[in-house]
C-alpha cells in the first residue's frame, strides 16, 4: 500500500496529465477514475491524522480535551 506522499505524488501527476488535455478521452476517463480513488485514500488519510490530532492535545492541568484541527474547513 502507497503510503499518503507517494498517493499525493500521483495524484499530482495524474492532474498535470489530464490539465495538458491531449490524452485521448479513454486514457483521460482512466486516469480520472484513478485520480477520484487517489483522493479518497488521501482523504482518508488526513481524516485519520486528524481524529489522532484531536486525541493528542493536552490542556494545561495535564487533561486530555479534543479541539478542531485547525485549518479544517479549509479542505
């Protein structure tokens, strides 16, 4: 399994591919499909980071709370 850089390195490449537009539309759609599971492994990834993120944060009294991952509507 690709760990998250080397499926955002591909799915970087794939979207240069398909910005040159001059893929015949087979390969285009192929790539694409390709493209559309990259990003939901990359999703899932950052997800994950995410929930662990939250877990990690200590408050000053020694305790434990969950926040926002900051930047988190920005994706």
């Amino acid at each position: 399994m690709a760990t998250f850089e080397e499926s955002l390195k591909k799915l970087e490449t794939i979207v240069d591919q398909l910005e040159k537009g001059d893929l015949p539309l087979e390969e285009s759609l192929k790539l694409f499909e390709e493209g559309v599971g990259l990003s939901a492994i990359c999703k899932q990834e950052l997800d994950s980071a995410e929930g662990k993120v939250q877990m990690l944060i200590k408050q000053r009294d020694g305790s434990f709370k969950t926040e926002p991952f900051p930047g988190k509507d920005s994706f």
